[in-house]
C-alpha cells in the first residue's frame, strides 16, 4: 500500500526593512513539526515573502 500524503503551504511576510525574522520562521517550523508535519521546501520571493511546504502523512 503506498503512503498518502497531506500538505500545507504557509506565508511568511517579511519584517521590516524588508528581511525575514530567523525567530519567526523557527518557531513557524517547531509550531508545525510538533503537529506532525515536516518541512519539504522554501520557496522565497526576495522583499515580498517565502512560502514553507510541509507534508505528513494523510
């Protein structure tokens, strides 16, 4: 039987002066890691927000 897979996508938007807040987007990713989903790619838009992919299994 093969695995299923559920995923979610989160926006993070910039702080100020147009950078990312390293703290935000750590606890972005401990909040979800500890709901079961694991991080599977960043996309990043430069000055305008980076998406998080995360997936777990359905």
């Amino acid at each position: 039987m093969s695995k299923r897979w559920e995923y979610q996508v989160i926006e993070v938007k910039p702080g100020m002066l147009g950078g990312f807040r390293a703290d935000a987007i750590q606890e972005e990713l401990t909040r979800h890691g500890k709901l079961g989903w694991e991080l599977v790619n960043l996309v990043s838009h430069p000055m305008q927000m980076s998406l998080l992919v995360f997936k777990r299994e359905a």
